[in-house]
C-alpha cells in the first residue's frame, strides 16, 4: 500500500466518490431527467436567418419576375412547405440552384421567406390583398390565417362586400362565412355603400334572397332594390321582375299605407311582369284578414330568420283572485314586464307554443267554454289580438304541446274525466287537426321537448301515479318508442331544450315537490343530474335565450312564485332573481308558462 503511487490512489479515491455518488442519487432523485432548451429553436432559426442574409452555405436562389433574387437554403424551405419540398423532391427543379417564381410579387417572396425562417408576418392594409394568394400558393396556412384573421378586423359596411369576393376569388372559406354573417348583421348600412350600388344583379339576388337578414322590415329590402336600378335605370330596369321575386311583398301586407306606397311605385306599376307580385301581396292582406294565421311553402311568404327584432319573453299567469289568465310582456335585458293582449277566456293548465317566434297558440286547459278550444296571438301584427281558431278534436288540459315543421301537436293531457294517451296534429296548411298514433302510456302533468326532430314525453300522471317513462314519438314513422326513464318520477314538470340537450325541471314526485333538475343527451341514452335550482318548482314557465335557461315562478305546495331562476350551462350554476310585479299586483299570481317571440314592432323601450 505505501508502494502505490499518487496517480492510482487518485483515480481510486474518484472512483471511490463516483460510486458512492450514484448510491445517493439512487436514494433520492429518478434514473433520468429529460431536458429541454426552450430558446433551442428560437436560436437556430436566428443563425439559419443570419447565414441566408450572409448568403452562407444558401444552395438556391429564388427569383422573381422584376429580377430580384431571394436566396435560401433547400432543406429549410422543404421543411416548411409543401409547395418546395413537391419543387424541390419531384420536379426539375430538384437539380437546380436557381429556380424562377413566376407571378409572385418580389416583396411578398422575400416576407414569406423570411416567415419561414423566423415564424413571424407582418399583414398590412397595403400588403394583404398580395400576401394571402400568394400564401396559398407556397401552401403556408399559417400566413392565410393571418391575412383571414386581418381581413375579418377590417370588415366594415363600406368594404365587407368587397372583403367577401377577395374571399370568393380564393376559396378562403371562414371569410366567407365571415364577410356574409356581417353583411347580414349590418345589411341596412351595407346597401347604402357604394359596393352595393356596383354589384351584379346576381349579386344583389344572392344577398336579398338569404333568409338572415337583419331587416327591421320587408320594406328595406325593397326599398334597397329599387335604388339598385334606379343607380342605372337603362340598364338595369328589366331585372326588377327577377329581383321582385325575392322580395318578400306578402310580409309587407300587414301594413295597408306602407303596401299602398309599394302599389304606387312607378317602376313596378309600368312593369306588367310586376303586377303578379303586387296581386300576391294584395291578395295575401285579404286572405291574412279573414284567415289570421297562414303559413307557405312559397319563398316569398316566408318571415327572415334574423329580423333584427330582439327577442322576448311572453309570460303567462294565473290568477285566483280574478279568476282569470293574463300574459305579459317580459325583457330579461332591460326587466321590463309589461301588459300583453288578455286571453277572453280563462284558459288555466292549458298548453302553450310558439311557431317561428311570431304565432302564439294557447291550447285547452280548464276553462269556461271548452277545453278543446285553440287561441292565436300574432306578435307581428300592429295591433296584437288573441284570435279563435280551429278547436282540437279532443278535450285537453294538463296537456304537451310541442312544434315540429311548423305544425302543432297536442299530447296527452286530462279529458275531464282521466288521463289520455292520445295526441292530435294541427296542419297550418290546411288548417285542421288529425289524430296521430297514441302513446304507450296515459299521461296529464307531462312535458314535451323537442329535439332532433323527434318530440320526447316526459313523466307526467297516468291516473294513479307520477311517471318516470319516457317516449319519443317519430313523425316520419307515426310511432312512439319508449326510451331511457327520468332518474325520478315528475308530473308537472317543466322541460326545456338548450344546445341538443333535454332539460327536465322541478315538478313533484308524488308526494314532494322537486328542485332537483336532469339533463338528457340522446348520443349519451341516460338522464343525469345538474345542479339542484335554488327553490322546489312544479309548473314553472321554462324558457332558453341567448345560451342561458330562465325558470320562472311556478308554485311550491301553496305558496306562488314570484322568482326567476336563471341557469349556465357553462358553469353549471342557478342564479336567482326577482320578477318585477305585473300590472295587477295580486299576491297569488302564478306564472305557469312562457315562450319567447320576436319583440313585437309596437313595444318601444
């Protein structure tokens, strides 16, 4: 031992310390550790930049048109794009160091390689419109969504039409999508623009025949295609017929002095192939007069998805006091509630529903001439007035009711002696009702959702106890099926549909009021529960608007609600609020339904 030398009884000692080293690494930390140079990337793409600027090691020189040379290095460019690594892999140009870019503007070349060296680019107002073609070009999608993402920041009424023909002329088809949804949405400021005035005809019919217009009228649009030809009235005055035929003249009848301007106007009165649609609208107004409720197949009679209008709340109440039904005017975002048309009739435990958010139908119930008897409210009208109409072949209340295809179906419901099974259908078209199969089960106190085009009965009362079942019934089929059952059984209770999801709400068990609230999703084939409301409701009136659901009054044993309960789907919670009082101020109102309509033309802030 004293012979060994220095050297040995280092590397001993060193191996010595190693060992004991990976001993205690062993003990406290893992075999490996993974680690990653986040500026990595960033760097290398910084020399890459700064060896092509250099022109070091670049073996390919790509030039423009004008001449100017753009130098690169293969490699980087393949990785980057499809378009070189097809160039530079497949085509004579894989031997090449210099290679011609026809047709590609010099300044845009240089930007779109110095993106691909640095992953960033600038969009300009001045740049754009060269930028984004030739982005498609070198297939780089991240510099065409950059040039969309600008051009849908600059959409504005004076330049959106022009945005939406550079995004035609490239297939870009988010801007298009874009670029329509804001003409639509600012529609009464695009047509006075001087785009507007120097589109084609095509074009013009291409615009007024979309149904989501934001119109407060039919009569803009008119008006806005008789300023179309009358900007070139030589040239353009032989396709008013064609453009007449996507005016919507019918819906303009339910004002006789507007209608009476539209008759008086020149241009349609010396164009005998206009007279037709005069005589349609005319004839509309009459037939409107004596029938009240008409719904076509007929393009011109069918109401814009997108009115412009805002959305409300009609609120129906029952009260003991009076006796007697009354509804009411509600807007959640001002709340605001105000008078509605009465109801002649007590119309108490009646259905309720509502067809393109304009006609309002109050079905059966316990009232004082029959519990077959149907009433119409027409929103739209200037002068809103519940209307009699054709009376349901069967004595309902407690009923469903539900709307497929814009026709009326009256489910189930209390015959005035048991619960039914039967359910009958209203025709708009032909103006009649027809029985439709029955359901599997009698049921009053049930709720009806529509989804997918299927309606769902849900729980209710059979005569001796609350349900649980649930079916769905298949219009195309004439058939009902039944199909996942409630968590819990509920009569009197409240459904709603939000985003393809059946919302069952409160009701009572049979013996205890519910606040408790399930959701049923038919891809899923189960019922599960949400969170619970704040208060136990049966016959609430259930409303969805602007992605939030709003459960309004209803009763608990017999105390009446004056309450709303407002749920989010996102955060999956129950706000509650108080209902501002009606006009009658009884304290034993009870709200026991609602729809939501298009805010009617008469109701000023």
């Amino acid at each position: 031992m004293l012979g060994m030398s220095v050297n040995k009884m280092d590397d001993l000692q060193t191996a010595s310390c190693e060992s004991d080293l990976k001993q205690v690494l062993k003990s406290i930390a893992p075999a490996q550790t993974n680690f990653k140079n986040s500026y990595y990337s960033g760097r290398l793409l910084e020399n890459l930049q700064s060896f092509r600027k250099n022109e070091v090691l670049c073996d390919i020189k790509l030039k423009t048109d004008d001449g100017t040379i753009v130098f690169g290095h293969k490699n980087v460019l393949v990785a980057a794009s499809p378009y070189f690594q097809a160039m530079f892999s497949v085509f004579s140009e894989s031997d090449k160091d210099l290679v011609k870019i026809k047709e590609l503007d010099s300044n845009v070349l240089q930007l779109l390689i110095d993106y691909i060296y640095t992953g960033e680019i600038m969009v300009t107002i001045e740049n754009v419109q060269v930028l984004l073609p030739a982005a498609n070009v070198l297939q780089l999608d991240y510099v065409t969504s950059a040039c969309v993402e600008f051009l849908r920041t600059q959409l504005d009424p004076s330049n959106c039409i022009g945005i939406k023909a550079f995004a035609d002329l490239h297939n870009c088809t988010e801007l298009i999508s874009s670029s329509e949804a804001f003409i639509n949405k600012k529609f009464l400021e695009v047509i006075k623009s001087e785009e507007f005035l120097y589109l084609s005809c095509e074009k013009v019919i291409q615009l007024i025949s979309c149904d989501d217009l934001a119109v407060p009228s039919e009569e803009k649009v008119f008006e806005c295609v008789i300023n179309w030809v009358k900007y070139d009235l030589n040239e353009r005055k032989d396709f008013l017929p064609e453009l007449m035929e996507h005016v919507r003249l019918p819906l303009i009848a339910s004002s006789p002095d507007i209608l009476k301007n539209i008759v008086e106007e020149p241009l349609l009165r010396n164009n005998p192939k206009c007279n037709k649609f005069i005589l349609e609208a005319l004839h509309f107004h009459l037939l409107k007069s004596v029938q009240h409720f008409i719904i076509s197949h007929s393009i011109r009679y069918k109401p814009r998805q997108f009115s412009g209008l805002k959305k409300v709340i009609l609120i129906f109440t029952w009260s003991e006091t009076l006796p007697k039904c009354y509804t009411d005017w509600y807007d959640p975002a001002t709340n605001i509630r105000r008078s509605a048309p009465e109801i002649d009739d007590c119309r108490r435990k009646a259905g309720v529903g509502v067809i393109r958010g304009q006609f309002v139908f109050v079905l059966g119930g316990l009232n004082n001439t029959s519990s077959r008897s149907v009433s119409l409210l027409d929103v739209s009208s200037p002068f809103p007035c519940w209307i009699p109409m054709v009376n349901m072949l069967v004595s309902r209340a407690y009923l469903g009711v539900g709307i497929l295809d814009n026709c009326i179906y009256a489910v189930g419901g209390f015959d005035g002696f048991v619960p039914v099974k039967s359910a009958e259908v209203f025709d708009p078209s032909i103006q009649k009702w027809r029985m439709v199969t029955s359901m599997t089960i009698n049921r009053s106190l049930l709720g009806i959702g529509v989804l997918n085009n299927h309606l769902y009965a849900i729980g209710g009362f059979d005569g001796y106890d609350s349900l649980k079942s649930v079916e769905r019934y298949d219009p195309s089929l004439d058939t009902w099926t039944l199909v996942a059952e409630l968590s819990v059984c509920r009569n009197s209770v409240s459904i709603a549909v939000m985003d393809g999801v059946l919302y069952a709400i409160g009701g009572i068990d049979g013996s205890e009021n519910l606040k408790s609230v399930e959701v049923y999703r038919p891809s899923d084939g189960v019922w599960s529960f949400i969170a619970d409301m704040h208060l136990c409701r049966k016959n609430s009136g259930v409303v969805t608007l602007d992605g939030l659901l709003y459960v309004m009054g209803g009763e608990s044993e017999k105390s009446f609600f004056n309450t709303m309960e407002v749920y989010n789907p996102k955060t999956n919670t129950w706000s509650i609020e108080t209902l501002p009082r009606n006009h009658h101020n009884f304290t034993d109102d009870q709200i026991f339904c609602g729809v939501v309509v298009n805010r009617p033309p008469h109701l000023t802030n």
